[in-house]
C-alpha cells in the first residue's frame, strides 16, 4: 500500500508538473499572438497611412492638373500672326484663325505649345498654301466667300476636314 501511496504521490506531481508546463506553454503561445498582433496592428496602421497620404497626393496632383487645364484652357495668344503653309507665307490675326472653336487653329493657338517657328517667326503647317488661301479668305468674310469650282471644291472639303473648320465645311457640301 505504500507503493501505492508512493505512485499516487508521483502522479500527482507529474500532473502538477504537467500542469505548469501547459501554463508555460499556454502563456507562450498569449504572449507570441499578442506582440504578432501588436506588429500586424502597427503595419496596418502604417499601411493604411500610406494609402491615405497616397490618395491624399494623387488627389492633390489630379487637381494641380485640372487646374493647369483650365488655365492653359484659357491662355491664348492674340495679335498679328504669320504662317507658312506648305511654303506660301500668311498674316493673318489670332482672332480671325480661332473664330470658329474646336478647330486645328484653336488647339494651336489657345495653349502655350511650344510652336515651331521659322527664323522669322512663322508657324510652319505642312499642308497645300494654296488651298489655305481659299480658306483663310472663308475665315476672314465666311459671308461674302464664294464657291469655288467643283474641282477645288473638293480639295478644300479635305483641308476643311484636316483644319476641323465645321462651318467652312458646311458651305462647302
């Protein structure tokens, strides 16, 4: 029976010993999910900062640039201007150019392009000048033009095309 009680004894102690080790355990595996939660709380926090502060930029930089669209939009030049057009040389007025919206000449005009000019400073457009004489003459007093013949009626609808003059266009079909 002493045996018994000896055994009993040991049992006991190793389940207490057992008992502490799973407490360990236990208190090891708490402690290891609560510093990697502690990380993963810090990185998603500092993810989440980056996220913010990129959206933060694009959003800044989206409006920047609508806002350099409007005023590049609104930006045009004015006064006398000179071309050459498939080697024939216009004066002509920013004005008269740019009276009808939407065409070759107000996306030319109207933003700060960097244009290439000759060395007397004209705007080069490689196209048929004598076309644009037509055209530049419907531009100047598009009431008082005059259809050509047919032939050149023709070619002008092309350049009237290319030049997105609609109104030009329009007389001439």
């Amino acid at each position: 029976m002493a045996n018994s009680l000896q055994k009993s004894d040991l049992l006991a102690k190793q389940c207490e010993q057992l008992s502490e080790i799973v407490s360990k355990f236990n208190k090891t595996i708490e402690d290891t999910i609560a510093t990697a939660t502690n990380d993963m709380n810090r990185l998603l926090t500092s993810i989440k900062q980056t996220i913010e502060e990129t959206v933060s930029m694009a959003t800044n930089d989206l409006n920047e640039w609508e806002q350099l669209k409007v005023n590049l939009s609104k930006t045009r030049l004015s006064g006398k201007v000179s071309l050459d057009v498939g080697g024939r040389v216009f004066a002509t007025t920013v004005e008269t150019l740019t009276s009808e919206e939407d065409t070759f000449f107000t996306a030319l005009l109207s933003r700060q392009w960097d244009l290439e000019k000759d060395e007397r400073g004209r705007i080069f457009i490689d196209r048929n000048g004598d076309l644009f004489a037509e055209i530049l003459d419907f531009m100047r007093s598009p009431s008082e033009f005059i259809l050509p013949e047919e032939r050149l009626r023709k070619r002008l609808i092309s350049e009237a095309k290319f030049y997105k003059l609609k109104s030009f266009l329009e007389v001439l079909t």
